[in-house]
C-alpha cells in the first residue's frame, strides 16, 4: 500500500513524492544514475573525488550514527511489540507530528530533492518496497549503491510501501520536538516512515530500514534477521559471522576461494 499520509497536512509536493504514481518536476529529479548523482554532488561543491574515482563527502558534525538520537513512535502499533529501553527508545505521537511536519516544510522550501525508488531483501517473497526522499544527491547516490534496484518494468509499477525522508540541513529545536540534540531518526510503523534530519552521516538511512525489517521479519513473517556477513563454499557449505560493526565481518567474508553471499545484513528463513 502507498505510504499514509492523510493524517498529516502535507503539501501538494509532499503529497505526490508520497504517493505511488510519482510525477516528475523541476523541483525533484526522480530515479537518477549514479553519473549524473556524482555530477549533481560536484557542481554543488558536495564532495571530490578519491584518486579511485569514488566520491568523498564531508558529513560534517556526525561521521557515524547516534544510537542515542534514534527513536520509534510509541503508539497502539508498537506499544507492547517493542522491548522499550536505551536502545529503542519511545517518543509520542504528539513529537512525532511536529517533527514530520517541520520536515515537511523544509522539504517543500527546497530549490530541488531527489527521489529514488528502491527495495530491501532480495527474495521477492519478503521485499519490502522503499522510496527514498533526499535534500542532497549524494544521499540519493548512498541509496542507490545500499539497496536493491528495480528494473525499468518494476519502477512503472512501483508501489512504495515505506518512506525514508533525509534532510540533513535541518536543524530541530529539541524542547520542540522532545528529543536529546538537534538532530533526530524516527521511525514510525504506523506510518510506515523513517525520518532523518540535522545529521549527514547517510549510513542512518540503511540502519533505519534495517531497524524496520529487525521489527518485520522476525515478528510478522517468521525470518530470522541478522546483523552478520556470509559467505559459500564450493560444496555449499555457508559460514556465517557475527559481530559488532567494525569487528572484521567485511573482511573475514572475503575469501577467494568462497563465493561472498553478503557483507552486513542478512534473514534465514525456514
């Protein structure tokens, strides 16, 4: 089902980034290539590039996440199927409201956005389709390399299921919107959004949508969801490593003579 958004007074803007039938603008550009992301990034004096050729981005204040800045709505949804502690920590809806409301201000004030549809879990049983919404291009540009990318025929008929809106130029007032710092990602499953704003470290965008399918997987369609690498031997042996982020799972899983599965996020079903 296309995401929600009747409970809120978003723009016209908002209102069709929001919906399934998405129409193009000048003020958002829709499905880009990586080229022409990586161009939109220069000429905006975003980033450089590497002597690789990759592109380098100063995230500013935040290179990675904060855990502690991250919140999920506490409603009928979520109030008893969440274990609430410093990890998965609550905000109400009334926060909630405001923060999606000044992120749908800001989106509407900007010269331009960019827009990309896009999936996680490759098996097309569990796939949950995602839109992601970006103030930035080089975040649009991290979407495009993270997740799964429909075909030419898929995107006609794409149907967002999950919204992510990253706005990292936002800055929130935190007595306004109760959270801790000026910068906040919020996820609500009621809603079916995750919400980013006042941080560049794009990596909040993946770690949201995992947080989601941590929620999904496990609780609605039985897949055990794991934070680890994988990979396959030639007699279909598969290893599997765990770890906290940095510990080696990336490295461990390069094997040369295995075949590599996946580096960071997996589900096992039956």
């Amino acid at each position: 089902m296309p995401v929600e958004t009747t409970a809120f007074q978003a723009g016209k803007m908002l209102k069709n980034l929001l919906s399934s039938g998405l129409q193009s603008s000048k003020k958002v550009h829709y499905q880009l290539t990586p080229d022409e992301l990586l161009a939109d990034s220069l000429n905006r004096g975003q980033g450089m590039l590497n002597d690789s050729g990759a592109l380098v981005i100063n995230t500013g204040e935040f290179t990675g996440r904060s855990p502690k800045d991250r919140f999920i709505l506490r409603d009928d949804t979520t109030w008893n199927a969440i274990n609430w502690n410093e990890f998965n920590i609550s905000i109400e809806p009334k926060y909630f409201d405001i923060i999606y409301k000044r992120i749908v201000s800001y989106l509407e004030e900007l010269p331009e956005v960019w827009v990309r549809d896009c999936y996680a879990c490759a098996d097309p049983k569990y796939r949950l389709n995602i839109r992601v919404i970006n103030e930035q291009p080089w975040g649009n540009l991290f979407a495009y390399n993270m997740l799964l990318r429909p075909s030419e025929t898929e995107v006609e008929d794409f149907l967002p299921e999950w919204c992510v809106m990253s706005v990292p130029g936002l800055k929130l007032d935190p007595k306004e919107c109760g959270i801790h710092h000026s910068n906040v990602s919020l996820i609500s499953f009621k809603h079916k959004l995750i919400l980013v704003a006042g941080t560049g470290y794009t990596g909040e965008i993946k770690k949201g949508i995992f947080t989601v399918l941590n929620y999904i997987l496990p609780q609605e369609r039985k897949v055990l969801s794991m934070h680890c690498s994988a990979n396959v031997g030639k007699n279909g042996d598969t290893a599997i490593f765990f770890g906290l982020s940095g510990t080696g799972k990336t490295t461990l899983s390069a094997d040369p003579k295995r075949k590599l599965i996946g580096d960071d996020e997996h589900g096992w079903t039956e």
